[in-house]
C-alpha cells in the first residue's frame, strides 16, 4: 500500500488531503505513480506542474526515487516567501 499526501493547493484542486492506494508493480518510481494519478484526468493535471515538488517517507526527493511498498508519497507546489 501507498499513503500519499496533497498539500496546498494541490490539496484544494483535488478536494482531497491524501488516499491509500494499493501496491502496484508498475510503480516503480515516484514519478511512474505521478504518471498512474495524472491517468486519471481532470483535476489531476495540477500534478503536471513542472515546479511540483515531492517526498517519500518525508525526504524531499526527484520522480526518479525508487518506491517500495508501505512508502509515503507527498506531492506539494513549490513555497514561495518574500
């Protein structure tokens, strides 16, 4: 099983803090499991950004990170501050 998390306004977007998805060998990756999301269509597109920022078990890490069964996946929209 995958624990993601939604922050901000991807939060907002997709009505949704986070889901429980179950374990699929296809998502080999972080970024193979964004592709899985963004397959959903609509609202998922926010997921396309290309400033989207994300973590595994709370390490902040590329779509190229290796995922295993049982991670926590946290996609977030870059913070800005002035």
């Amino acid at each position: 099983m995958i624990r993601l998390q939604y922050f901000a306004r991807y939060r907002e977007a997709l009505g949704s803090d986070g889901e429980q998805l179950d374990w699929q060998d296809g998502f080999a990756t972080l970024g193979a499991l964004r592709d899985h999301l963004l397959a959903r269509g609509g609202a998922w597109a926010v997921l396309a950004e290309r400033n989207l920022m994300c973590a595994r078990n709370q390490e902040l890490c590329g779509l190229d990170e290796p995922l295993e069964d049982g991670d926590e996946v946290a996609f977030f929209p870059t913070v800005t501050g002035g």
